[in-house]
C-alpha cells in the first residue's frame, strides 16, 4: 500500500486552487485530515513525536516551497500530476526521515487543525 502524506490545508489549497487541479487529480489530497482529526480529537503525542513532528513538518514545508514554482509553471496537467507525485515522494522520505511514519504524521497534522493549541505545545518544545 502506498504511503501518502496529509498536506496542510493551506499548502493543498495553494496546490490545488492555483495550479487548477481537481481534488482527485492527486493523491495527496485524497486524505481528508478533518476525518482523522474528529476520529484522533483526543489522542495524545509524545513530546518527542512532537518534536520529530515539527522537524519534518518544516521538511514538508520546504519541499512544497520548492515544488512549487515548478508545478505553477507546468506546460500541462499531466506534467503538474508528475511534479505533485514527485513532492509527495520526496515529502514521505521527508517525515520518515525524522523517524515519524506517515500515517503518524497524519494523525498529528490533523490533531493540530483541530486544536491549535497543539502548535503552542509544539513551539514550546522546540524553542
């Protein structure tokens, strides 16, 4: 089965409204992260998850800064559907890199949609 990563609402929107692409044209924004956020409300984190979640959340951020540009400029859908598979990719070697497993990484993104004061906790411990 083939991990995918949950991007951030805004980062899907940017990617999504933008470029101009149907929600069902990448597989990134397949997940709905409000979903696991109403089933996760009250899971909790270890603080070392949160902080490996933070490292990799920034990784994530980068690679869509990244990809970005690349994507906007696309001569065609299908080269932008390539470049969208090619960041999540890289951003699911990204969060497994800090240790996170994807699914893991999911769950906190969702958690911390709906209750932002899990960014607080977060900043918290890496600061």
């Amino acid at each position: 089965m083939k991990k995918q990563i949950t991007i951030t609402l805004s980062t899907a929107t940017l990617l999504l409204g933008t470029f101009g692409l149907n929600a069902h044209a990448t597989p990134a924004a397949t997940s709905s992260p409000l979903h696991v956020a109403q089933t996760t409300a009250t899971a909790s984190f270890s603080d070392q998850e949160l902080i490996a979640y933070a490292k990799a959340s920034q990784k994530v951020n980068d690679i869509s800064a990244q990809y970005a540009p690349k994507i906007e400029t696309a001569a065609s859908e299908a080269e932008q559907r390539i470049l969208l598979q090619q960041a999540d990719q890289d951003m699911v070697r990204a969060v497994r890199s800090t240790d996170l497993s994807v699914e893991k990484f999911n769950t906190i993104t969702a958690a911390v949609q709906a209750h932002p004061t899990l960014i607080e906790k977060i900043t918290k411990l890496v600061n």
